[in-house]
C-alpha cells in the first residue's frame, strides 16, 4: 500500500558523515543540502520537514544523534509514498543518493525507516527513532517498514535495491 486514506507517509533517514560538517570531504553535500531540501519542499505531495537552526547550509545537521556531530537525520512527512519515491528517485536528490558512499559511512544496522502518521501530525526525532528500533528489532511490519514492503514502490529497486548507507 502506498497510501493509506487520513494518513501521510513519515520517514527517517539517519547518516554518518565521514568527516565534520565544516570538513572539505563532505563541503560538496553540505553545499547541496539547501538547494535539495529547498526543492524537496516544493514538490507536490510534500508535507513537512523537521528543520534544523536554518542557517543556510546546515540542513538539519545540529540534530545529533546520541551526541555525535557527524550523526546526521533527515525526517519528512509526504501525502504518499508515490511523492515521497518521486522525489527521491525522480529529482536531483537521485543524484546525491547515488554518490552517498562519498559522504557517508556503511551502517552496520537498517537506518532509514517508514511509517503512516494522522494527517497532520509531525513526528519528533524520538518518535522517529523508536520506529527504527522497531523496524530494527522486528523486520517489516504494518507500523514501521522500509521500502520493499510498499509492493508498489518500484524506483528503489532501479538505485540500489537494498537499503544501504544513508538512503
């Protein structure tokens, strides 16, 4: 199912940089992170993104995770999952997915993960990370999946396939 009616599809995606947010290894993807995050918040479908200071350039890179500087998230609301794969395989953003080993380490554990929120709730950063826990302690299930159980989600499939270091 890609759309559940009174619901919106939510979804954390955790990184590891390489390197400090202010370090040249990653300056390409920081300098990139308005102008995607910019585009992501015009796509139709779109719905809500947990924002970070606001200074240009930082995303949302101050929401560390378990105090790491260089533990990176990026947590979203769409009206569909077809807006949500839309944007992430149909924009520039496809672009960066691809070049993700450049900026990012390899997880040892799942580090993105999809859930159906009410229509109007935006999810915290804790919210969003017990349901990583849950997808991490118990595979797919109708409250916390990754993209292969949407069977109509395809465009994964085409740029990777599995799920791998920072989607």
């Amino acid at each position: 199912m890609t759309h559940k009616p009174g619901y919106h599809l939510a979804e954390l995606n955790l990184g590891r940089l390489l390197a400090a947010t202010d370090d040249p290894r990653v300056a390409e993807f920081m300098g990139a992170l308005d102008r995607v995050n910019g585009l992501g918040k015009r796509m139709p479908g779109f719905v809500w993104m947990m924002e970070g200071s606001g200074q240009p350039g930082t995303g949302n890179t101050e929401a560390k995770i378990g105090g790491d500087p260089q533990f990176v998230s990026n947590l979203t609301v769409w009206e569909t999952a077809e807006a949500l794969e839309n944007f992430v395989f149909g924009t520039v953003h496809r672009l960066f997915y691809e070049r993700r080993a450049e900026w990012f380490e390899v997880l040892g554990k799942m580090h993105f993960v999809m859930w159906w929120v009410p229509a109007g709730h935006q999810p915290t950063l804790d919210e969003a990370l017990a349901m990583l826990a849950e997808l991490q302690a118990n595979g797919d299930t109708d409250r916390a999946f990754g993209w292969s159980y949407l069977k109509d989600a395809q465009a994964w499939k085409a740029h990777g396939g599995a799920q791998a270091a920072a989607e």
